[in-house]
C-alpha cells in the first residue's frame, strides 16, 4: 500500500522510538516509570465527582449527533468562561468543540494554510502543532523562547522571521514543555508584530487554570479587538480528563476578517459529523468546578513540583527554570559532559538502565542536545526518588 509522502516528516518523541521500546520492556515483565506524558489518569489522579454525576446521570442525552460546531449549552458555558477572562466580544457562534486540542489544531491547520505558507512557532514547541503544520504542507519557522529570560519568546527574533509567506505566530502559553507564562508586556508586543504584518495569532492555552504560586494569567486575546486571534483550551489537564478529548477554539476579532474562517470550520465540522457528544455534557459542570482544580494545584501538584526541585538541585551538572504553571519542567543538563552524543542517547540509556522514560529535548525541537522534560504527575517520594535515580546514573558515566 501506498503512504503519503507528508508523513516523513511527521513524528512524536513523546511516543517515539524510545516509548516503544518501553512498551517492549513491559511485555517482558519490567516496571516502567513514565515520565513523557502529562497524563495524570496514570498516577492516580480522579475525575472531578461533579462530571462524574453529569456522566452517570445524563449519558442519555449524548446519544445522537449534535451540532456540529458543539452543543449549546456546552458551547455557551466556554463563550461565558472565556467572556469571564476578558474575551468580551466572544458570541457562541464563535465556538467550535472538538475531540481534544488535537482535533481543533487539525482543523485549524486544515482550514486556514495553504502549500508553502509558514507559521512562526516556538522553540522548544509541542510537537502536536509543528506535525499539524508539515501535514497540510505548510513550514513551521522557529522562534527562540529564551532559557535566561524563564522561557519568554524572544520578540527579536521572533520578528526576524516574518516573511511574506507568514500566516499566523502561534504561542502556547503557559507553555508546553518548559512552564512558562508570559506577562502582559509581551503578550502586548506579540500584537504588535501580528498587526503589523497582517498575522493572525493562536494561542494555545489549555494550562491556564494550573497557575502556580499565584501568578497571574492573561489571556491574549483580551487585550485587543483588531488583530484576528484563534484561542484553544480544554478539559484534559485541568481536569484530569484526557480520555474523553475535550477541546474547544474560539475566534475573536475584526468580523470581517474571523468570518470567512468560521465558514471554513464549519463546513469542515459538517464533515466530521460531530464531537463526543459525552465529553460536551460535562463541560458546564466542568468549568463551574473551579474548586477541583485549585485543590489539585494546592495539593498534589505543589508537593510534587518542590519534590521535583528538592532533586535536581542534588544533581550538580542539572540546571531550570521552576515552571509557573502547569506540570512540566525543562531542566538543562550537558550530556557531552557524560559521554553522551546526543539528548536522545541519554533517553535512550536512562531507559535501559533505570527503566525511567522522559523525552529528549530535541523532541520539542529544541536545537542543542542539553535538555530534557519532566513530567511531575507521579507522588512526590516516588518523584524524588526518580529523579535522584536520574542523578546516580549521571553520575556512574
């Protein structure tokens, strides 16, 4: 059978050569610690006991298609959250639901990139949206994200890559794999820069209501009214409820210039028929239950971002930025020092050898082989003792 040519390009180090060996490791009887995916069913976390009662009590009701844009009353409760977080002219009609942040960066690829157009995209960057964009043909170009400025983009050189053939600047904030959130100062040079060239900006912003230590979140989208922007969230993170692929977009700006995309995303969600309809029910409850997530930041997460912290800061040659939201670090650490060619020969050996799996950074296209990401979803004891386990192995180089 015949494979597209698009999919040379097309990868995932999250699940890439190395998880499949974990895979492998598994079926031959090892404990597998997995550390290279935010994915908090896996270590214990539960779904909220509200969605669990919308679930148990209304299953009935997601049955047949919906609309195909999303349910209403599901599409009315994002329009009224993200309204509530400064998106004021938000309408309902400017909603689409999808099967996760995935399925909406499909669509929104689909319907707006043509062959050859380029989209700025951050480095290190989810490698979801940069194989969104080489599959309709498009390029993603990268901009830095700075270590020594906690992970903020570099608007400098963000602005050395406009060309003509630039469509849209992506951020994904807070970010995925570093942590990091970006202030209002910069949000407001981002919209400058999309102004100034006729840019539409998304932003991916499904960590937003995992804000550590009390640091404040602005949306981007609520800072202006004349640049063309496309926000993303979801319900996977905050929640805990990955599996039911629960993500949304919604579009703000001129009319004018957001109306000939709604038409294009509708037509392409007639298409598809419809999301999971049982995923939509839950996202009024969703979204009302801010206390789930508070005690998730307040509990759990805290304890098992200092236990994470507490551990690398015994390992002499490892170097971070403590994240601000979200449950990812991004530590550096210089592999050469240990005879390791690349970040990726570290994974690799750290899999084999103590059975941990993390990603390496050049899996988030990060172009220096000393990096490396940590998902902080495990107990704080059993986290500690990972990462001390990280150092050890290091340290027997």
């Amino acid at each position: 059978m015949q494979v597209s040519t698009v999919m040379t390009d097309v990868h995932s180090d999250i699940r890439g050569e190395t998880y499949y060996r974990a895979l492998e490791l598994e079926k031959a009887g090892e404990k597998i610690l997995k550390l290279n995916t935010g994915n908090p069913a896996t270590f214990g976390f539960t779904m909220p006991e509200s969605v669990k009662t919308v679930l148990t009590d209304r299953a009935e009701q997601a049955l047949g298609y919906c609309d195909v844009r999303g349910m209403a009353a599901a599409r009315e409760a994002i329009r009224d959250y993200h309204r509530a977080h400064g998106i004021r002219d938000a309408q309902t009609d400017d909603v689409f639901i999808g099967n996760g942040v995935s399925e909406i960066a499909s669509m929104l690829t689909t319907v707006s990139l043509n062959e050859g157009d380029e989209v700025l995209v951050p480095m290190p960057c989810y490698s979801l949206w940069v194989n969104q964009i080489v599959m309709v043909k498009a390029k993603p170009v990268f901009y830095r994200c700075d270590e020594q400025a906690d992970w903020c983009p570099d608007i400098a050189d963000m602005r050395r890559k406009v060309t003509a053939k630039t469509r849209a600047v992506l951020l994904i904030n807070p970010n995925n794999p570093t942590g990091a959130v970006y202030g209002e100062t910069l949000l407001q040079e981002v919209i400058s820069l999309a102004r100034e060239h006729g840019l539409t900006i998304w932003s991916d912003e499904i960590y937003d209501r995992l804000m550590m230590d009390g640091t404040p979140y602005t949306s981007i989208a609520s800072l202006c009214d004349d640049v063309p922007i496309v926000t993303m969230n979801g319900l996977s993170k905050s929640h805990c409820l990955c599996g039911l692929r629960c993500g949304w977009l919604v579009l703000s700006g001129p009319r004018a210039e957001t109306a000939p995309l709604n038409r294009a995303l509708t037509t392409l969600a007639s298409v598809r028929l419809c999301s999971n309809a049982l995923m939509q029910l839950v996202i009024p409850t969703a979204l009302e239950d801010a206390a789930y997530t508070e005690t998730m930041i307040q509990g759990r997460l805290s304890e098992q971002r200092a236990a994470t912290c507490r551990a690398l800061d015994r390992i002499e040659a490892a170097s971070y930025v403590p994240n601000k939201a979200a449950f990812y670090l991004f530590p550096r650490v210089e592999f050469t020092r240990y005879g390791f060619e690349s970040d990726k020969q570290f994974a690799a050996a750290l899999l084999e050898e103590e059975h941990i799996l993390v990603v390496p950074g050049s899996g988030f296209y990060w172009d220096q082989p000393d990096h490396f990401r940590l998902v902080m979803l495990p107990k704080a004891a059993e986290l500690e003792r990972a990462i001390d386990r990280i150092g050890a192995f290091l340290q027997t180089r």
